[in-house]
C-alpha cells in the first residue's frame, strides 16, 4: 500500500463525510463539494493500486535481469545488442 492509496481513501472519507453532513442541513453546496472530494479520492485509490500492481509485476523481471547482468555480463552485453539493432531497424522502417 502505498501514499497515494492511503490519501485517497482519506479524501474519499472526507467527502462522504461532507456530503452526509451538507445532507443532513440542507446545504447543497457543501453536498456538492462532498461528492467531488469522494471522486476526486476514488482517482487517487485508483491511481496508487495501479502503482502497486505495475510495481509488483515489474520488479521481478528486474531483478531477474539485472542478477542475469551479474551472472553472464557478455552474454547480457550480446543480448543487449541484438536488441538494440532490432530497435533502429524498427525505427527505421526496415
């Protein structure tokens, strides 16, 4: 869990807290500040789940690389060629 998750739950908490509260005394304006604030917290839970889940999937595959790196530098050094030609031969239209 990470910084954007825990803040987005807290703004999406104070919103619905904003909009009961603008409910219950009739104010609209404050209501309406209540339902933007719990959108607003929504995009930001959202936000840092995808954070997480790229992170989590990601990672591996770099530390994978990186310990492969380690391993068999001349290989990763060939590897790493191959697919850098592949790369301007795309890029290049060829």
């Amino acid at each position: 869990m990470n910084t954007d998750i825990l803040s987005g739950s807290a703004t999406d908490l104070g919103g619905k807290i904003k909009e009961t509260i603008g409910g219950a005394i009739g104010d609209k304006r404050l209501q309406s500040e209540g339902a933007v604030d719990q959108l607003g917290g929504t995009v930001q839970k959202t936000i840092g789940e995808a954070r997480d889940a790229v992170e989590g999937s990601v990672r591996p595959l770099i530390d994978y690389v990186r310990q492969f790196s380690r391993e068999r530098p001349f290989t990763a050094a060939a590897v790493a060629g191959v697919l850098g030609i592949a790369i301007v031969n795309t890029l290049r239209g060829r």
